[in-house]
C-alpha cells in the first residue's frame, strides 16, 4: 500500500471509529469513468464487484486507479475466498477485500491470514506489484502500511448465523457485512429482503456485532432502507449498483421525455 492510499484508509477507518456512516455503491459496468463518477459525487467508496461482476485481474487494477483518483476508497469484492484471491486484489491496491460466503470462524480465520503479512497473517510476498509501488516504496514501510488493509466478511447464510459469535471474537475482521439478498434465500424467501424473517436475522446480527464494537455493513437498494439499518447502527452502507442506479436515471429521464 503506498503512502497516498495509506492516508485515505487511515481517515476512512477514523471516520468509522468515531460512529460516522459511509456510503458507496457497487461497480459491476468494468468502466474506469463509472468509478471516477462515483468518487467526484461524493460517495465514500466502491465496492469493485468480481463476484457477481465482469472485472478480471487485468482491469480491476484500472478501476482502483480510478478510485484513488477520484478520492473515493477502493474495496474489491473477490470472487471466492481464496488466499490467492485475497492477495490478488491487494497486490493490485484495493484498500480492502471484501470476502463473499463466509460461514465459519474458521473460513473466516483463513481470510483473514491471506489479507495479513506476518506477524498477523501469512500473506504471499511480493514487493514487485502495484500496491508496494512496483519495489520502489522500501520494504520497512510497505509491509506495515500494507497491514492496515481492510478485511471485510460477508455473512449471507443461515450457517453464518450459526457461527456468528465465534466469528465476531476474531481479531482482525474491520467489517461484518450482512449479505440480504443471499440471507433472504437461506432462509426460504428469495429476494425479500424485507421479510419479517430476513429483518429478525439482519438485526441479530447488528446487534451481536456492536455488543462486540465489530463494524457492521450492508447492502440496501431504497431510501428507505439505507435510513433503516443506518438507524440501526449500520455503519458501512453499499447502496445500489452503478448499472442500477444508471437505470433508474434513464427510466425516470424517459418518463419525462414522453409526458
């Protein structure tokens, strides 16, 4: 991590540790511009998606840059929970990784070593990559800094819940994110997010974590609902998709056009 996107997270995380609430969509167009939009709007940061997305590797890097540039912070959402994965999306200079289907403490742990240089994980080395400069930030520097990237973990199934303690007393997690639309369908009623049901979990959850001072985050697609978990004492608010968000600009634009 260099020095520049160093102080960006250090900020982010000390608006986070003073109770604040940040906001930032989901990237799935693969568009640097979108990214860069997003950043000069004022959102807090991106969650740059290669889960449910079309980002490889190549072009992910170019998405981060349009991030940093735009001043808005860069989390990727990995595919998968390897460590491969996880160290990838470091090395290319994602501030954090977002780490889909965690259901154990012991899943959990893994990630959280493969975010980690030693002594707090076991992370591949590698100081030839975008993120130590390409070698040019000296290694005294780079391995700590490095060390402060995110690890955030989503929670998206009835077995995480089952788990949930023994995930929460971890050391090392900065975010528990609360997968709605996959928790909705663990649970028996896929895509209600608004379910009695899916409510009943998402605030078990909420609470646990902040009886714990653990960091909760979630994804929401209304007003609505973004005011409702933020009221809750959801911190970490991703709200919307960018291709979302997109369309209901054009569907609002077009009703006009033709009224």
């Amino acid at each position: 991590m260099n020095p520049k996107n160093y102080k960006m997270l250090t900020k982010f995380k000390e608006r986070l540790n003073a109770g604040e609430t940040v906001f930032g969509p989901f990237m799935k167009t693969g568009d640097p511009a979108f990214v860069e939009i997003a950043g000069y709007a004022g959102f807090d940061f991106v969650i740059l998606d290669m889960e449910h997305g079309p980002a490889s590797f190549e072009n992910i890097q170019n998405l981060i840059r349009g991030a940093i540039l735009a001043g808005t912070v860069p989390v990727v959402r990995t595919s998968d929970s390897r460590d491969i994965s996880i160290s990838r999306a470091l090395d290319l200079g994602a501030c954090g990784v977002q780490i889909p289907q965690i259901q154990t403490a012991d899943e959990a742990r893994l990630c959280i070593s493969a975010a980690k240089f030693f002594p707090l994980g076991q992370r591949g080395v590698c100081r030839f990559v975008r993120a130590a400069g390409y070698s040019s930030i000296p290694r005294d520097d780079y391995f700590p800094m490095a060390n402060n990237s995110m690890v955030i973990l989503q929670l998206e199934g009835t077995k995480a819940i089952d788990n949930l303690n023994e995930i929460l007393d971890l050391k090392g997690i900065d975010i528990i994110f609360i997968g709605p639309y996959d928790l909705s369908q663990s649970l028996g009623y896929p895509g209600q997010v608004n379910h009695p049901e899916v409510i009943k979990k998402m605030e078990l959850i909420v609470n646990n974590a902040r009886k714990r001072n653990v960091i909760v985050g979630t994804f929401t697609d209304t007003l609505a609902s973004a005011q409702m978990w933020r009221n809750a004492g959801v911190q970490y608010i991703s709200y919307s998709v960018d291709v979302g968000v997109f369309m209901e600009a054009c569907v609002a634009l077009v009703k006009k056009l033709h009224h």
